[in-house]
C-alpha cells in the first residue's frame, strides 16, 4: 500500500466487524451466536456527533449471508458484502477484530482492496496484540488505531496529519520507522465515559440480531451493556488494552437501559464487563434505580462476576431489579494456579456464593479452565473436584483448555516453563471446542480424559445435569425452541426437540 501523510476528511465510513462465529464454536449450525457490535456502535456514535456530515454504516461480516466465508476474493459467496461497497461507496472501511479471526480480517480487507479505493483501517484488540505485525500479515492494511478508539478514529476522520494523531500506527515511506510502520505515541484515554453517548443502536438491525442467538443463546432484541471500560484485576491469561479501570454512574447506566427500553422496546439486557461488581456500591444504586422505575428488564450478567467480592446482598437486590442469569469466573479450583496467574480467587467464598446463587432459581455458570502453564494432572483434577462441592453443576458446560492469544502475560510464562513457541501461538488459531494438544505437564491423553470427565459429571454427558438446566431455563423465560437452539451449538449437532436432548444426554 502507498504510504500517506494524511487522509483527506471522509464523507461515507463503512464499518465492518470481522468474525467467523461458526470457527467461534466450530462448527458450521444454523444457529449461531451474534452479539451486536459494541465497539463500533460507539466509534459511530462519538464520530458522528464530532462530524455530523459524515454517514455511517456497520455490517458483521459473519451475518451477511449463511456462506459469507470463503478466502476467495472473487467468489460469488462474497456477492452481498462487494455489493454493499459498490453501492455505499465508502471513502473509510474500518474493520474491528480480535487475534482469533486474524484470518477473517485478511479476508475482508482483501476483498475492499479488490472492490474498492476506501481506505482501509483496522481496529479492535487485534491492533494492540499485532502491533506492527499486523501490516505484515494484512498486507492490504493502511492505518491501524491501538487503545480505545472513539477520539482516535474521530481525528482520523476529519484529516488531521497522521503523525500528529496519538493512538495511530500507519505506513510511511519516511525511512525511519521499521519495517515501513510508523508507531505513534497512545492515545490519553477518556476519563469521564458517563460523556460519552449512547451506542448507535439505529445503525443495526435489531431484528436481525434477534433472530440469532445472544451471548445467553436466547432470541431476543439484544440491549448490550459496557458499564466500565479496563480492569482492576490482573490475570496473566487476559489481554486488556485498556491501562487502568473506569467505571460509568449508576444513573448513567439506568438512563441507556431506559432509553433502549423506551425507544427500541429492549427488555433484555446482557452485560459484558469484565467485572461488573468490582464496585459493589454502584451496582446496587443501578439496581435500585431499575426498581424504582418499575421498569421489567431482565439482566444477563454473560462475562463475569468475581465470585469472592460478591454478596448475598448484591445477588438479591440483583434478581430483584430483573437478574436471571450470572456466570462466575473461577477458572481453577487449585490454589497453586490461582497465584501462578494472579487471580487470587479465594475459592471458599467463591464456593459459598455460587451455592447461594444456585439456590435463588436462575440460571448460574462457573467458568473454569486446564492447560495452565505448569498444570499437572492433579491440579487440573482438582478443578473438577472442586466443582463437585456446589450444589448444581454449572448451566452451560464452560470448562475449556486454555487459550494463549498474543498479547497476553501467561504467553511467557508458558515459554519459560518450556513450552514450544510455534505451538503455542497456534492455540490462539483454535476454536473453544478444538481438542487440546497437551503440554509439558499435562498430556495430551490426559486433557481429553479432564474434558471426558466434566462432562459425564457435570455437563453434557450427564443427564441429570442437562434437565436441571432444562427446568431452570424454562423457568427464567427460555421458550423450547430457544434451549434446543442452545444446545445444538453446545452439542455441534442439530437438536430437534428437548425431549431428544435429555435423551443425548444420557447416550
């Protein structure tokens, strides 16, 4: 790509999320998981209000049609996203992704590329675990925004020189820069994000979304709520580009979920902070002010909640305001683990309130993880022995091998406890259902009999445990078609009634 100095000020942006949802569970289903895209729903929102005369567009490369995943620049699959440039006419394509669909961000920036003068920037925690890389693996790429991107992308827009932009890499022929990318410095992060304006919900289709399956695999329209932006946390497995933890007022949270309620009829809402109650104060203001209002939501808390800072209170009052499903980070039942990746999760308070979680009739998942860098087989055992103490297994079976993304901390610690690097940079290429290859400490033979016994004990092998889950998602509001959606992607096989998938349970 020529390198530029500066991007003349855009009139049309198409903004474009990069996935393969169907690699995301791998498999290819009729039913697939699709989350409306947050991140770009704000970039337009904040640009938009900066430079009013620019028209914004967002499409999900995954949901553009069934077969919109071939590597083939020219193939008729691509018709409807080529069609979509040639009529939109964008003079920025802005792609967001993460490292797990590199390959589908290659795709599409080689099919703007084909089709199109735009030019192309790329986005999204991609950006900040490639760094410079990514120019050599998206050879189409022109510009990069690292970090939080709101005030970035915006100054992009409006034609402002590249180098005097913060929070950009970019190509130059200036024979300074390696490998012909410039690295400017980051960008200040904003402080106050109550200031920021409500994601561009008119620019997606909310019906289209609800006919796909949200991140708690029901139907429905989808209100997704960030109420902090970073992490006061520091788990060595977790990539963050974010440098520190903002969080948004409780009014400011109540008056978007009002005004998605008000405006686009969203009764469900699915909340994906990293750790929604890190501030215990705020969350039950929020709760309180829903109640208050009598508005009748539900809540989803789909990422995480840190099981040892939560309160009996806070899961009440939780449930009271609409709570109908929280899902627990645990991610090892081994202390040893714990420190290695400096969670520090004090696993008999997390104990105490996922069981009383469990006895209040909503629906309740414990993450949990083996292939920890110097896991041995007993330490991964120690997981499972820790997940027989609750009384209920977990709803969804989320127990999964560790994945290493670039970016991440646990990446070097893997290397000095002797990993081989090629190997482990491949595991961020796999789905969450690809089998594990082992470890150094942990065989191969015996991660799959870890995964064999989850199941039969807890998970999808177990029948008891899946009607348990059955009776609860019924009594949360689940309809039979949507707990058969569910479990045809869990199971990778199409379910046709719940009937049939008590009776594959026990098979």
């Amino acid at each position: 790509m020529p390198a530029r100095s500066k991007m003349k000020p855009a009139a049309r942006v198409l903004l474009v999320e990069a996935n393969n949802m169907g690699k995301w569970v791998g498999t290819t289903m009729p039913y697939e998981v699709h989350i409306p895209p947050l991140g770009l729903m704000y970039l337009a929102s904040y640009a938009r209000k900066a430079l009013p005369g620019v028209e914004f567009r967002i499409v999900e490369s995954s949901l553009l049609s069934p077969d919109l995943s071939s590597r083939d620049v020219d193939s008729p699959r691509d018709d409807r996203f080529i069609r979509i440039l040639n009529e939109f006419q964008p003079d920025v394509v802005g792609i967001r992704s993460i490292a797990f669909f590199l390959e589908e961000l290659q795709r599409i920036a080689g099919l703007v590329r084909a089709h199109s003068d735009a030019t192309i920037v790329a986005g999204g925690p991609i950006v900040q675990a490639y760094k410079c890389r990514l120019f050599q693996e998206v050879p189409e790429l022109e510009i990069a925004v690292k970090g939080e991107g709101e005030r970035v992308f915006t100054d992009l827009l409006s034609g402002l020189p590249l180098p005097a932009i913060a929070g950009l890499l970019y190509r130059t022929d200036d024979g300074v820069a390696e490998d012909g990318v410039a690295e400017n410095e980051d960008q200040l992060e904003a402080a106050d994000i109550d200031s920021l304006p409500v994601p561009a919900y008119d620019l997606i289709d909310l019906d289209q979304y609800q006919r796909q399956l949200s991140y708690a695999y029901n139907h429905r329209r989808q209100g997704i709520l960030l109420t902090s932006r970073g992490c006061a946390y520091h788990c060595t497995f977790c990539f963050t580009h974010w440098k520190g933890i903002r969080l948004r007022s409780a009014a400011n949270i109540f008056e978007e979920i009002r005004q998605l309620h008000d405006q686009h009829g969203i009764e469900d809402f699915y909340v994906v902070d990293d750790i929604f109650n890190v501030n215990a104060k705020r969350a039950l203001k929020l709760f309180d002010l829903i109640v208050a209002a009598g508005l009748k939501v539900r809540l989803y808390f789909v990422n995480g909640l840190r099981a040892d800072i939560t309160s009996e209170e806070f899961v009440d009052r939780a449930i009271e305001a609409g709570a109908v499903w929280f899902t627990y980070a645990v991610e090892s039942g081994a202390d040893e683990i714990q420190r290695l990746v400096e969670k520090r999760l004090d696993l008999e308070k997390a104990r105490r309130i996922i069981a009383y979680t469990q006895r209040q009739n909503v629906a309740v998942n414990v993450s949990t993880m083996y292939g920890f860098p110097t896991e041995t087989r007993e330490l991964a055992q120690r997981t499972l022995d820790w997940l027989s103490e609750l009384p209920k297994p977990s709803l969804l079976p989320y127990h999964f091998c560790l994945r290493f993304f670039p970016g991440c901390e646990v990446n070097q610690q893997a290397l000095e406890a002797g990993w081989d690097p090629g190997r482990l940079e491949l595991t961020s290429r796999f789905s969450y259902n690809d089998m594990p290859m082992g470890t150094p400490t942990l065989s191969k033979q015996d991660m799959y009999g870890i995964q064999l016994e989850y199941h039969r004990r807890f998970g999808l092998s177990n029948p008891a445990a899946v009607d348990s889950a059955v009776r609860t998602l019924r009594s949360i509001g689940y309809s039979d078609t949507e707990i058969v959606h569910m479990y045809s992607v869990l199971k990778r096989k199409v379910i046709h009634n719940v009937g049939d998938l008590i009776t594959a349970a026990g098979n």
